[in-house]
C-alpha cells in the first residue's frame, strides 16, 4: 500500500461499501461535497484514515493571486485557522453493514498515483464497492425526479444498474475526479460506479430583464433521491426524513422564488418556459422492485375491493 494512505482502524463488518465525493467541478447542489459531508455528521461517523497530499496539489500558478493557495485567518498575529487540502475517511455502521464515507479534495497533479492511493485505501479497507456523487447543472424542472446518469467500472455491473432509474452516460470532454477513478478502477477489478445528479438552473436572459440565471445551490432533492438509491443497494437504512422535508421545502422556495421574480417583472410569464421543459422531461422517479410489487399487490387488493362493493 502506498505510504501516502495511512489507516488507523480497520472495519469489520461483513460487507462494507463506501460513499465517496470530493470537492471539485462537478459538484452543482454540493452534491460531491455537502452530501458525504451531511452522512459524516448525521451518522456521527468516525475518522479512520486519510491519503496524505503530498505531490498533489498546486499552492500558484505564475500570474495568479488567490486561486490555489490555502487561506489563513490570523488574529492578533497568530494563526488561528488554516484551510488544508484533506483527502479523509469515516466509518459508520448500519443495518449490520459497514459503511466508509470518504470526502477529499480533486487533486491538480499526479492522477495517476492518487488513484492509485484511493484503490489501496478501498482494499485495505475491505470496500466491496464504491459509490461516487457528483453534479452537473442542467434545465430541468424543479418539482421533478433528478435525472440520474451512470458511469461504471467493470462491464458486469451494467445489468444491475437498470434498476436505480438511471441513464447511462454518453458523456465526451473533459473527464470529472469520478469517470477518471472509474476507468482505472478496472484494472484493479474494483467495483466503482458514479451517479450524477442533475441540478436544475434556468437561464430567463431570453425573458425577463431583472434576474437572467438562477440555480439551486444546495439540491437537497438530489441528495435526498441518492440516498434512496445507496440505501437500497447497500441494503442500509439510514434514516432519510430530514433530507425528505428540505427537499419538499425546496420545491415550495423554488415556487416562491419564481413567483417573487413574476412580480418583480411585470408583464413577464415565467409558465411559458417552465411549460417547455416539463413536455420535453421523460421523468424517472427511482421505484425499488420491491416497492413495485407492493404497489402492485395493493392496486390488485384496490380492484378487488372495488369489484366486492359494486357487487354488494
């Protein structure tokens, strides 16, 4: 293992998966970022380990004033907090599984040997599977299921994966922190998939002169309809009822935004553009195959008590 990993306390647990994010590009909704970080503190996880950043990161580029470099808060001299480039792991336990939830910095150098370095941690730790969240800003309707796409190391997981509602990316550009680890995870045969959620950003430039874009900065939707899909192939339960009511109070303060920006700029109709992309939306709401066949069993039990009463 690479001398760069350094690993204080192993799990047991029978099965152990891992959640993984980074703060990077592709983190629209603080999906990446906020997301594991939010599981860290509701499951009271426990730091384990940590990928030294050694070779990894830039402090400037010539030119540039504030755009590597950590920031430092002094006072009265002396320093009183310093932002560093972490690359950290936590474990939590749940439902009789083990659960690694890690959150790193997208390093600037030396892909190659960070990854490497990732895979030796995931090993060492015994992680059956990886789980990578990212975001990507899109026009899409806000009352809507998150379009979910997929990208996935070993050819044998494509089947499974029909089954969490998600699209499989067709994506060509430049690669994110997640597809880079997926492509290399399949030399190691290690099992590694990445979910990205789409954000919803609207673009009005086109139909109203007082705000022309706006974006949901922290998608609690998207977290809330990830975590349904982890839950359920971890086979974990992890209580989901708060990220449930921020998402449905973010509907109601995306409602009032659009009203408020309505009445801002009269004469406008905002309906106009929703309207359009809600025909061009395919929607796929992420339905357990349980699920379905207890909402199956309970519209033929509906039939039949129908039928019974018309019957008398």
């Amino acid at each position: 293992m690479d001398n760069l990993v350094k690993l204080w306390k192993k799990p047991t647990a029978s099965e152990i998966y891992m959640l993984a994010g980074w703060r990077q590009w592709a983190d629209a909704g603080l999906i990446s970022s906020g997301l594991p970080r939010y599981l860290i503190n509701k499951t009271e996880a426990e730091k384990i380990g940590e990928i030294h950043p050694e070779g990894f990161y830039l402090f400037q580029i010539p030119g540039t004033h504030h755009l590597f470099r950590p920031q430092v808060q002094l006072e009265e001299g002396h320093r009183k907090a310093l932002t560093t480039n972490d690359n950290e792991f936590y474990y939590t336990e749940n439902n009789g599984k083990g659960l690694v939830i890690f959150l790193g910095e997208e390093p600037h150098l030396n892909g190659e040997r960070y990854a490497s370095a990732f895979f030796d941690a995931v090993e060492a730790l015994g992680v059956q599977r990886v789980g990578i969240v990212g975001g990507v800003y899109g026009a899409m309707p806000y009352d809507k299921a998150r379009e979910v796409s997929c990208v996935y190391s070993l050819p044998a997981m494509q089947q499974e994966f029909y089954r969490y509602a998600a699209r499989f990316s067709d994506y060509e550009g430049g690669v994110t922190i997640g597809s880079y680890l997926a492509s290399l995870a399949e030399a190691r045969n290690i099992e590694l998939f990445v979910f990205y959620a789409f954000v919803p950003a609207y673009d009005f430039s086109q139909v109203s002169p007082v705000v022309s874009q706006i974006s949901i900065e922290i998608d609690f939707r998207a977290w809330y309809e990830l975590m349904r899909r982890f839950n359920h192939m971890f086979g974990m339960d992890i209580d989901l009822s708060e990220l449930e009511i921020q998402s449905l109070n973010l509907t109601q303060s995306m409602d009032d935004e659009l009203a408020e920006i309505e009445e801002l700029a009269e004469g406008i109709d905002l309906d106009e553009y929703m309207d359009a992309l809600n025909q061009g939306f395919q929607e796929r709401p992420f339905v357990p195959l349980g699920d379905m066949w207890e909402r199956g069993l309970r519209d033929i039990f509906d039939d039949a008590d129908d039928d019974a009463d018309e019957n008398g």
